[in-house]
C-alpha cells in the first residue's frame, strides 16, 4: 500500500551567528528539495537521505565534508552514517580523511553487508577498493587559512518513501580542536543515526553526551508510546538534557510520515516536507 511520503532535514543543533542563519536555511531547504524530488521519482528512503546528505558535505556552510573543522593536529577527519531501516542494515566511517563525501562512503558500508563500521585508514582502503577516488586532505579545507568560519552544522536527513520505508543518515566533521582519531555519536549506528520499520532520527549536539544515553535508538524506541511525535522528539533531549547536562538537537519521522524536531540549543536549522504539502523551514 503506497503512504505519504515525508523527508526531514537538519543543519546541526548550536548557536550561530543571526547573519548566517538565512543561508542556512536555503541550504537545508536546497538539500530537502533534492531528497524529496529522488522521493517524488520513486527513489527510495536510503537513496534520498544519501543525496541530501550529500549536498549538505558540499555546501561549506556547514560542519559536515568540505568546510569541516580540523582537529587539534590541524587535520579534517569526518564521521557518517546511515540506516536502512525497512532492512535493518547500517554503514557507518570514522576519522576519514580524504573522503569527499563520507556519506557516500558509509551507504557502500551498507551494501558491502560484510561490516557496519570502518575507521580510518581501512575506510579509506575500502573507499578505493569500491571504486571511490581519494581526495586531497586539503580539498576539505574551506575557506583558506587565515579566513575566519564559523565551524558549525553537522547535517542529517531522515525520510518516508512510497513503500513505507524509512532511512536515516548523519555527517560531521565532529567538534572543533578534537583529540586526533576521536570519533563521535555521527558514525554509531543507535547513538547519532537510528531507523526501524516504525521511525528513524538523526541527531547532532555534543557526540560525547549523546552516546551515553544511546540517543537516536532511544527515541526510536519512545516513539512506540504513539504520543504525539513533537512531545516524543521532546522528551528525547530531556533525557539527554537530564542524563548528561549537555545540549543537542534531533530529527525523527514515523511510519505515518508525522514529522518532529527537538533542540535544547539556541539553533537547529531545519526544513521538512511531507505529502501534498509545501516545503517548511524553522530554526
Ligand atoms: N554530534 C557531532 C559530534 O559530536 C557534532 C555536532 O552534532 O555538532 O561529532
């Protein structure tokens, strides 16, 4: 039976300066046009969430593939993940270094089915051995040295296709000024990225808070309560609010195609769409 399809966007939970907050939104409601036209010509939920991720590491706005922030050693290293959850089936990188598009990377994880995550150096092997080409490390780097960015926006996407299934996927070049090879909730299936046959979510705020409390699964699994989705999304941070002290942000969307976001940061550019309606952004 065909359902209403629906497709979510975030640009990561954090303050931000008010003068970028019109860019932004365009570039989430940009990445969300494009996943909901792969939706609208019968592309599944893994293919949307893929593409709009995908456009978002593009787009050096944001803390995700080009325009991430270097590490303490004053290299880039980026985490992603992503979720089929009518299967069941995950992939996941970490601390890579000269993927362009890590997203990318992690879906070839899911369709190889040997492993859900890989790190470093054997990601990178896999990347070439997959057909991939390895960029220069410096191509990560935007704007130039000496330029000021502000460093922030992980991006994640979840969506509905026609036939009912739901994806999830997250990217980030992490937090600012990290531990070399730290790797954070973005690349763990459960903790940044979650989707099953009833919802799927994909969160950003500080990686360290939301592995502790399991974030996305959690949410997943308070979604079986069947409250309304925007109280569920809700009550989601308060258990990371409660449990850690830390802050952070969430997208998450049921098998109804119902919508819901949550933040306890002062911004989360968002931009959602379900059927028959118009795209809406918020922040
Ligand atoms: N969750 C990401 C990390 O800790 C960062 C973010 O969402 O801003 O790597």
């Amino acid at each position: 039976m065909a359902v209403a399809r629906a497709l979510v966007v975030h640009g990561g939970a954090g303050a931000v300066a008010e003068d970028t907050v019109p860019a932004r939104l365009l570039g989430c409601r940009e990445a969300a046009q494009a996943g909901w036209t792969v939706l609208i010509h019968g592309g599944s939920a893994v293919d949307a969430v893929e593409a709009v991720v995908v456009i978002l590491e593009d787009n050096p706005l944001f803390n995700a593939g080009v325009g991430s922030p270097p590490n303490s050693d004053g290299q880039i290293e980026l985490d992603a993940s992503i979720m089929d959850g009518a299967r069941g089936r995950a992939g996941a990188v970490a601390a890579v270094k000269r993927i362009k598009n890590p997203i990318r990377l992690a879906r070839r994880v899911l369709q190889d089915q040997r492993h859900i995550l890989l790190t470093a150096d054997g990601a990178e092997r896999f990347a070439q051995a997959s057909g991939m080409t390895l960029c220069d490390p410096q191509d990560l780097i935007y704007p130039p040295p000496g330029h000021r960015q502000q460093r922030h926006g992980t991006v994640g996407c979840v969506a509905l296709d026609r036939a009912g299934r739901l994806a999830a996927a997250t990217s980030t070049g992490g937090i600012a000024n990290k531990y070399p090879g730290r790797v954070g909730d973005s690349a763990l299936i459960g903790c940044g990225t979650y989707a099953n046959r009833d919802s799927g979510v994909s969160c950003t705020g500080i990686g360290e808070a939301i592995i502790r409390v399991v974030l996305a699964k959690t949410l997943v699994d308070l979604m079986r309560l069947d409250v309304p989705i925007q109280v569920t999304a809700k009550q989601a941070i308060g258990i990371l609010a409660e449990q850690t002290g830390d802050a952070g942000g969430l997208i998450v969307v049921n098998q109804r195609g119902d919508v819901g976001y949550a933040r306890n940061t002062t911004h989360m550019p968002v931009c959602w769409v379900r059927e028959g309606g118009d795209l809406v952004t918020d922040i």
